[in-house]
C-alpha cells in the first residue's frame, strides 16, 4: 500500500531522516518506535505533506502514486490520514463545520453526492457514541478547549468518519489515562481489515498491548535501526532504547 | 544563589546613592550659555576640521528653528529647561598628551575606582577595554595597543576626527541625522566627546568594548556622541555604564550613539544606567534624553540593545533598529525601573525596511514609591519587507499604590507577509512569591529584590557577566525604600 | 499660537447658515453648549494626523467636502427601509433618516416602563429630565467630533427604561441618504437605563447610493445601578459614505455594558466606544469584528476609564483587511489611583487577505493603581498556515481551506452575542461579505 524507499529529509539544512525504508501492506499494522527527537514525527508530517521539510533523496509511494507530489489535501482525499500529535484548536470554526467540509470533501473526490445535515448528524451521533464522545463536543469550536484525552478521541472520531486507507497515528497515546487509552484502540481496531493499513508511531509499549503491530520497528538517529515482530516492542520495555541509541 | 546573596548584602550596604562624590580637578570650561561662538569655542577647542564645525553650525542653526518643539509627547513631567543656564563644555585640565595610563592623572583613576571600574586592574583582570567619558572628554583608553594590532579602531570620536576623518565623515549622523530630533540636533551642534568604535571585515572583536560615562562638573550638560561601525562579518560587544555624582540641581545629558552593522556583522549594546536619579523628594537628579539608533545597513546583520535603566530623574531614551539589510535582526532588552519621583519614558523602535527582518522586543517596566514608568516603541513594517516577523512581551509591576505603569506600543504593519505579535501585562508583586520568601526567612527587601531580579532575568541574562552581576545589585539598590 | 496640522473646517458659516432653527435653542443650557462647541471648532478645527487621538484617522481632509446640512437637502426621499437590513424577531424598528425620526417607516412602540422619544421633541417640551445626560457624559472639550456633533445635532433618539424595567428589543435603523448635494447629519442619542432596568439596542447603519455623506452620531449612555443594556452596532455604510460615531457610556455599581461593533463598510468609518467605571462590580464587554475591501478605512477606537476599584472590562476584536484597505485599532485601558482591583482585558487581531491593506494598532496601558490585573495583546499577520495544514490534511482543499479559517476567524467573535437572533443577523452580515469577497475573487 505504502512504499518508502531510501527518505532522506532535512529541516533547515539539518539532516533528521537519513534513509527510511518501509513496505507496508494492506492489512497490515505497523509500530514504529523511539526515544523523543529521532524523527519520528518528521516521517509522519512528511507522509501528510507540511510544509518546512525539505525532502533530499528518496520517495514515497501510496497505492501506485508519487506521494511527494501530491498537496495535503489530495493525499488525504486519496486515503491518506494523519491523527496529530498536537491537533490545533482553531476557534470560530465549529467541530461539525469542519467534520461536514471534510466528508463532503472526499465524498465528491469519489463522486458522490455530498452528504445532508440530517444524514450527517445521524452519521456521527452513532460514531460519537462508540467513542464516548459528549454530543455537545461537535458544536463546540474545533478542538478548542478540549482536554489532551478528548483531543485524541476527536482525531480517532475524525479517522473512523473519513475511512481512510492507510492511517499514521502519531503518539496518539500520549496524555491518555488507561480508560481513555483503550477507548481510542477500540475505535482503531475497529477500523482493521484486509483493506487498511496502519502506521503506529509511540514511544512507548503500552499502546501495543491494545493495538497489537504486526511489525514493530525501532528508530534513532533518523534510521530504522531494528525491525522485527511484536516480541521486539516487549524487549524494549524490559531493556530500553540505550543498545539502539549505540548503534546509531 | 550567589546572586541572590549579593543582591541582598547590596541592599544591606548601601543606603544611600553609592556614587554621590564629587572629584576636585580643576576643570577647563567654556562660559555658560549657548550661541554660535559656543559652538566654534568647542570646536576650536577641539582642533577641528572646517567640514566639522560647518556640521554644527548647521545643526544649531537648525535647533534654534526648533525652540517651541521640544518634544511634549512623552509621558514626562519636568520645569522648562533653560539651555542657556548650563556649561557646554568642561574638560579636566591637562598639561599634555598623555603617552600611557600611567599618565593618568590619579585623582581621575580614583574616582573610577570608587564608581567600581578599576581601570588600572582591569588590564590585567577583566580584559575589559575602557574608555572612559569624564564629563565631556575621555581621559584613557586602555588596551589601545593590542586592539591595534587587530585593526580595531577604539578610541575618543575627537581623535577619531583628526585620525580617521574618512571614517568619521562618512558615518556621522547616517543613523541619526542631524535634524532628527529637538536633543539630537542639539548634540549634534555641541557634542564634546565620546566613543568610537570601528571593527574590521571579518573580526570577531576578542573582548568587550567599554565606556563609562560620568557626569562631575556642576550645570554641564553632557553631549557624547558614540558610533561605532562593524563592518562586514565582524562582531563586537560593547559595554556602556553611567554614574553622575549627587547633586541638587538637575543636570542635562543628551548623547547620541549611532551604530552602523554591515553584510554579516553583529553589534552587541548594552548600557547600564544608574546616573543620580534625585533624593527622595525628587531634587536633583540627571535628565537623561538620549538619542540611540542602529542600521542593519547589510543583509544578515544584527543590532541587539540591551539596557538597565535604574538611574536619572528624567529617562527618555528609545534605541532603536532600522532594518535595512535582508535577513537582518534587531533586538532590544530592556529593565527600567523607577522609584521614588523618577519618571521614565523608554522604549525601542523596529523599522522593518528589509525582507525576512526580524525583531524581538522584551521589556520588563518596575514602578516604585512615586515614580512613572512608561513603555513606548513602534513596530512599523514596510510594505517590501516580505516574511517580517516582530515579537513584543512587556511587563510592568508595580510596588505600592502612588506608581504608575503605562504601556504605549504602536504598531504599523503594511505587509500581509508579515506577522506582529505584541503582549503585555501589568500586575502588581505577586503576594503568593512574597510570602513564599518572607516564610523562608527573608526580609522583604531581599524578597522583593529577589522576586524583581526574577521578572527581570530574561534581560539581565543577554548582559556580558561582568555586567549582570552589578545589574542583579542595582535592581535591589533601586528599590530600596520601597517597601514596608 | 495655531494649532499646527489641523485645517480649517466645512463646517463654518455656510454649513451653519443652512442649518436652519436648531433644537434647544430656546434653552440657555443647550445654547451655551452649541456655543462652547463652535468655538472650539473654530479654533482647533477639525483634527489632522498630528492630534495624537486621531494620528491613524485624521478627519481633516473633510475640509474639502463641501457638506450641507441633511435637513436642509429637499431632494431626499426615503419610501423603504433597504432589503439588506435584517429583520430581527422580536425587535420594535425606529428609523432614522439622515438622523432625523421617521415615524412612518418605524413601529409603533407602546411598552409600560420604556420611553422611546426623538430628541427634538424632548428639546421642544421640557429639557430638565435630558440635562444630566445631554453633554454631560460626552465632552465636547477633548473629543473634536462631539464638538462638531454638539454644535450642529437636529436630532436623535431619547430612550428611557424605567426602574427594573424587564427588557425589550429595540432595532435603531440609521438610514444615510444623499441627494445632488454632500450631507452630513449629526444625530444626538440619549440613553438612560434606570436601576435595575434591561434594554437590548441594535443599532443599524446604511447607506443609500448617491452623493457623499457625513453621519457623525454621538451617543451618551447612563446605566445606574444594576441596569443592564447590550448594544449590537453595524456598520455597512455607502463605499463613498463617512461613518464617526462617538459612544460615551457611564456605568454605576454592578451595571453591565456589553456591546458589539461590526464594520462591514464605509469610506471612512470610526467607531468610538468610551466607558468610565463610575460604580464598584460594573462591568463591560466591548467587542467587534470588521472586514474591509476596496478602500475603505476603518477605525474601532475604545477608552476605558476604571475609576473607582473592582471593575472589569474586556474587549476582543478581530478583522479581515482586503483590498486596499485600510484597519485602525486604538484601545486605551486607564486605570485610576483609587481603581483597585480592577481587571482589564484587551485583544486585538487582523488578518491580511491580500497585499496592499495596512493595520495600524495603538492598544494603551495606563495605570495608577497597583493591585490590578491588566494584559492587552495585539497581533498582525496571514492566516496561521498550522490551522490551513490541519484542515488540508483531512482533504479540504486550499480555497475551501481558506475560507473556512477566515470565517471561523471573525465567527470567534462573533460567537460572544448573547442573543441567538442577534446573533445569526450579523454572522450573516459577515458571510454576506465573505460571499461577495469570494465572488469578486471568481470574477
């Protein structure tokens, strides 16, 4: 589904990738994890396209397209979606305004009719529900005023709206209590099947405990320095990053 | 902790105003008042070029027209000042010139160590140059020889004039033109001495540059004239202090400091001001209207004030940067504080000319006992300055209820490009940080003192050492009385 | 000695020989004011850029209009109050034309408590119940465009709501209409909010197309203890018109002023709210929005004044600046010796949607007592490109984007009218100029 060959990128003239490689397939769910400041969330704004990264070598391939050629936008209508670290508050600009934009958005990119207010409520009455999301949270201005735990069940609400193809969750467990935490899997896990693929980016084990990784990669030093399968995240736990930071 | 535990022993020493002592040298002076012969007089005196004298002539001709134009705009209250009521020139007498410091006549070198700048030990100590502003001429510069040989040229702008004209002529008043400012044209016709300062492309200036300015003779009005030019790729730090001996009349200080930053080049200004500031009831003390300006005439240059202000009666003093060059950065950190019936009206101006400028501006206001304290600065951005950025935080606190605290920023942006953020707060002391201290043994002074030290810190800490330790001792030092 | 940069005035003895009888002159009291006001005129002027008040909005280039006074224009017939004038549910309608009351085009309001009255007909019968409030909250000595209102107002509105008056809806329709001839009119409103007593003001202001027009309303508001008045003003005047109106608001104990101001249009507006805290616990909200295009000029202007101790004031207004035009923001915030406690708050933003506006801000502290808490922050800049990333990564294209963060930027503040059909009147104001802005864009 996702393709990354040799990704080399820079912020202002620094070096942070030096040469990421990483097939994931359909159906699959990937780990990546890390200590704080080896780029793990430059990977994840650059496969969502923010600006300020400059790419040197390398690419990305999604379902068969050049990535990297792509705006924002049109990846994320192509089934890309990236659950923030941070998502922005931005007031005056309603949850359910924006949810509807987004939808409608993808809607006519697949050349459907854009959906109606009353089937949209009703769309995400039934999903707020499953997440354990107040009713209210969708008239209040766009993550405004939300608690770290609501800002991460609103990003999962947004993901289980917009279906995507292949999601990248960047740190969605931090700031999260137990409960919280595994309400957030729920809703992720619901979303696995044949047809999706995960990226899972944390920096620690817990949040695999919930959303078992079919692969588990371990980054330092803007590489990947280890791959391997779910028995890697535990060795992690028990022992540290300290082997891996050496051979970075 | 070692700050803290000088601040509080600085407060404990010192009860009155440390500087308060007049050197008896028997002083060369022109007679009182102000026309043109004054003006030739010092200019003669001074052994100047044509071009020079013609310069001041036109300045004070120009400042003549000005006489109902004083400026009124500030937020300062002062009885009208007769400019023709005060010395325009006074310089210590001297046999001849001077061959070395040992030279110096010893009564001037004690009085500069009571003011804590031991001249003599800092050439060997602090590596520290000096050059040292006695009312109106400077009587020394050290460490002349070694900064020779690196190309720097640091010396009285008097000798500068004869020495280096081209220089001189070239840079005079580019920054600040003669016809800028009520004070600034007057300096302009009748400036006596000051430093200046020239660094060569590509040297990064080893140690700090240093002026201490010191106002001795009774009713002289003190005109420096500072400029200092860094040419491309080089860098300097210079340190400016003041103190004015206690006196009763109010004296007049009107000094302009031009600073030129070429392609690269990098202009540190730090200034720590603690000229007499008046007794309790408000007599005596300096008037101190004060002309600073910067160019970041090249692209990726960078001008950075930073000032104490704790001394004078009257403070009226805006540095400022023109950012000319592309890429080019301004700052300015300032802590004023006021007490007892000081009045200051200070602040910064950022002339955002040049694309992808950018200017930070933090100033941290103290009021006290009956004082006023005002925050004045303009961000303008011009419609080519694409990228700008300009980030402004002002803080003031008030100590007791007879101080006033007033924030007054103008803001002119002209280009969509760019982005101007401007905060500020008043608050009095915090009650909670008071009592945590007070419950820690400390007497309120020190808490206070402790607690100021603390709102101040993101500007003390941009100060070169040296300077940061005597700043930390004169926040304390200026809020004596304050409490309790 | 002459005042520099101030130059002369239209309104001299032409303008004044067509004014014709004007109200209250009969009355030494208000006579004496017309009188203090034109001297003041004729010696200051009109303020230029280098009256400190005005440096941003200078006012004396009207020098070279050729104004006559509304009243004495016969040209002007007004039938209907313009489409674009919301009808607002619950709100009795007084129009104004050119500031003068007209009956016809207004409702019919007949409320136990609450006196709606137009100020020539008060001036006419008795003036003693107007005297506290007619020049004695806004002072024709240090505000230029009082002096000029003050020497010329034929009209305007007198409303009274009696003791714990329970509230009512009054929809206040200003209607500016030009006919061969430059107008200028000078409305003169009284508003006197008894204790307790609650009253929701909408205030209106248009323009018909035509010939230039002056509307320099001033309006004096007293709420004694405990009243409560929330005042919603928009402004769309004609591209041509000039809009300054002066607001002067005294507050006594735990009184409540809540205002909002939207400029949506106008060659040259000025909007300035003053309110003094009087009374220990009162409280103001000064909001706005503006949203300018071509080139229009548009100055939100406040003062205010805490002069006795625990009072609070907060303001937060934002605007979008297009075109050419250009955005002024002044805010004062003085706090008094004695006004301890008091709690001030002030944010302005504007956002550039194009290159070539300017913004110019002047937010002000001043303070003189010591146990306060006052922040004010004024920023200037394009839309934050985090908020344009965030929403383009769930697929929302750039324009789409765009708009989106533009609107939802002024809906901000716009979200802080109470008033639900207040409320969506002016959200739909300020997406009727976002639409027009998108259209122009297409075109």
């Amino acid at each position: 589904m996702i393709e990354i060959k040799n990704l080399h990128v820079s912020v202002q003239g620094k070096e942070i990738l030096k040469g990421i490689s990483l097939s994931i397939n359909a159906g699959e769910v990937h780990a990546i994890m890390g200590p704080n400041g080896t780029g793990k969330s430059t990977l994840s704004n650059v496969i969502a396209g923010r600006e300020g990264y400059e790419i040197t070598q390398g690419s990305v391939t999604f379902a068969g397209q050049d990535l990297l050629a792509m705006e924002p936008d049109a990846r994320a209508r192509a089934g890309v979606f990236l659950a923030f670290q941070y998502p922005v508050e931005i007031p005056g600009v309603s949850t359910s305004a924006f949810l509807k934009t987004a939808i409608n958005a993808k809607r006519r990119a697949e050349g459907l009719k854009e959906i109606d207010a009353m089937e949209f409520l009703k769309l995400v009455k039934a999903k707020t529900k499953a997440l354990g999301i107040a009713d209210d949270m969708i008239k209040r201005p766009l993550n405004v005023g939300f608690s770290g735990g609501e800002k991460k069940r609103a990003e999962v609400l947004q993901m289980t709206l917009l279906e995507p193809k292949f999601a990248v969750l960047d740190e969605t467990d931090s700031g999260l209590d137990i409960d919280a935490l595994k309400v957030v899997s729920d809703g992720v896990n619901a979303l696995r099947g044949p047809e999706r693929a995960f990226l899972v980016i944390t920096h620690y084990q817990r949040l695999l405990n919930y959303i078992v990784p079919d692969h588990v990669h371990v980054m330092t030093g803007g590489r990947i320095v280890a791959s391997g399968g779910r028995e890697l995240a535990l060795e992690l736990e028990a022992n540290g990053y300290a082997k891996y930071m050496a051979a970075a | 902790m070692a700050a803290r535990s000088d601040t509080a022993a600085a407060v404990k020493d010192i009860e009155a105003y440390k500087y308060g002592f007049v050197t008896d040298i028997e002083s060369d002076r022109a007679p009182k008042g102000l026309n043109e012969d004054i003006v030739r007089f010092i200019s003669a005196k001074k052994n100047e070029p044509a071009w020079l004298l013609e310069w001041r002539l036109k300045a004070f001709r120009y400042w003549l027209t000005l006489a109902d134009l004083e400026p009124a705009w500030a937020k300062l209250h002062y009885p009208k000042i007769d400019y023709q009521d005060a010395y325009y020139y006074a310089a210590p007498k001297q046999k001849a010139a001077l061959k070395s410091m040992d030279e110096v006549d010893p009564q001037l070198v004690e009085t500069y160590k009571k003011l804590g700048i031991p001249l003599l030990e800092q050439q060997i100590m602090s590596g520290v140059a000096v050059d040292a502003v006695f009312d109106s001429v400077s009587v020394a510069t050290t460490y002349k020889k070694k900064l020779n040989e690196l190309g720097v040229i640091f010396c009285p702008i008097s000798e500068a004039v004869q020495k280096h004209p081209e220089l001189v002529q070239k840079y005079l008043g580019s920054v600040v033109p003669v016809a800028d400012n009520f004070f600034a044209t007057l300096n302009s016709a009748v400036f006596t001495d000051g430093s200046f300062v020239y660094i060569p492309k590509g040297l990064r200036c080893p140690m700090e540059l240093s002026t201490y300015f010191r106002i001795n003779e009774k009713n002289t009005g003190q005109f420096e004239r500072t400029l200092i030019i860094a040419d491309e790729g080089s860098y300097v730090s210079y340190l400016e202090g003041c103190t004015a001996p206690q006196r009763d009349e109010n004296q007049l200080h009107a000094a302009v400091v031009e600073l030129v930053a070429l392609d690269d080049a990098e202009i540190k200004y730090s200034t720590v001001q603690n000229w007499f500031p008046g007794d309790k009831d408000g007599k005596g003390g300096i008037y101190n209207f004060v002309t600073k300006r910067g160019a970041c005439r090249g692209k990726n240059s960078k001008i950075m004030w930073t000032q104490v202000e704790t001394g004078s009666a009257i403070t009226w003093k805006y540095p400022s940067c023109i950012l000319q060059g592309d890429n080019s950065v301004g700052e300015f950190y300032s802590v004023a504080i006021t007490n007892n019936r000081q009045q200051a009206d200070t602040g910064t101006k950022m002339i955002h000319i040049g694309r992808n400028t950018r200017s930070k501006i933090i100033s941290k206001g103290i009021s006290a006992g009956k004082s006023s304290n005002t925050y004045r600065g303009l961000v303008r951005v011009q419609g080519k300055a694409d990228g700008a950025r300009n980030y402004t935080q002002c803080d003031s606190l008030l100590i007791g209820s007879a101080c006033a605290a007033h924030t007054v920023p103008y803001i002119e942006n002209r280009n969509p490009t760019a982005q101007t953020e401007h905060e500020a707060t008043t608050s009095k002391i915090s009650e909670d940080q008071l009592f945590y201290c007070l419950q820690r043994g400390m007497t309120e002074e020190e808490a206070v003192s402790l607690i100021v030290n603390g709102f101040c810190k993101e500007v003390l800490q941009t100060l070169p050492m040296e300077f940061a330790v005597e700043a930390q001792k004169l926040v304390g030092i200026s809020l004596e009385g304050s409490v309790g | 000695m002459v005042a520099t940069g101030l130059l002369d005035h239209p309104f001299k003895e032409a303008y004044a020989s067509k004014a014709g009888a004007l109200p209250g002159a009969t009355h030494a009291w208000v006579d004496g004011l017309r009188q203090t006001a034109r001297a003041l005129l004729n010696t200051a002027g009109l303020p230029g850029p280098k009256t400190e008040a005005f440096i941003f909005t200078p006012v004396s280039d009207l020098a070279k209009i050729p104004f006559i006074p509304a009243a004495s224009a016969d040209d002007v017939d007004v039938r209907d109050v313009p489409l674009n004038v919301p009808r607002i549910a619950g709100a009795s309608r007084i129009v104004l034309v050119n500031g003068v009351l007209n009956a016809a085009l207004s409702d019919n309001i007949a409320v136990e408590g609450l006196r709606v009255e137009s100020l020539k007909q008060v001036l006419a019968r008795d003036t003693l119940s107007v005297k506290p409030l007619l020049g004695g909250l806004a002072a024709s000595a240090s505000l230029p465009l009082v002096a000029l209102n003050t020497a010329y107002m034929a009209d305007g509105l007198v409303i009274r709501a009696g003791k714990n008056f329970a509230g009512a809806m009054l929809h206040v329709i200003s209607i500016g209409a030009a006919g061969a001839e430059p107008v200028a009119f000078h409305p003169r409103n009284l508003v006197a909010l008894e204790p307790g007593a609650q009253l929701t003001l909408i205030e209106t202001h248009v323009g018909l197309p035509g010939q230039n027009y002056l509307t320099n309303p001033v309006t004096e508001i007293s709420l004694a203890e405990n009243a409560r008045l929330k005042r919603y003003v928009s402004v769309a005047e004609d591209d041509d018109a000039f809009h300054f109106a002066t607001t002067s608001v005294a507050l006594s104990a735990h009184s409540t002023f809540n205002a909002f101001h939207a400029g949506l249009g106008g060659g040259k507006v000025r909007q300035e709210v003053r309110a003094a805290f009087l009374g220990t616990g009162s409280s103001a909200i000064v909001n706005g929005v503006y949203a300018l295009s071509g080139k229009q000029h548009h100055d939100f202007t406040t003062a205010m004044d805490h002069a006795v101790p625990h009072t609070t004031s907060s303001q937060l207004v934002k605007g979008v600046v297009d075109g050419q035009s250009r955005a002024v923001f002044q805010g004062r915030v003085l706090v008094d010796r004695d006004a301890q406690k008091t709690d001030a708050r002030q944010l302005h933003k504007a956002m550039f949607l194009a290159k070539g506006p300017a913004v110019d801000c002047k937010p002000e502290l001043e303070i003189f007592a010591d146990d306060v808490q006052c922040a004010h922050g004024a920023a200037t800049g394009e839309l934050d490109e985090n908020h344009l990333f965030y929403l383009m990564a769930r697929g929302i294209d750039r324009d789409t984007a765009r708009a989106l963060l533009v609107s939802g930027f002024l809906e901000d503040v716009l979200e802080s009218i109470g008033d639900e059909q207040v409320r969506e009147a002016f959200s739909a104001l300020v997406q009727g100029w976002l639409k027009r802005r998108a259209m122009r864009r297409a075109a």
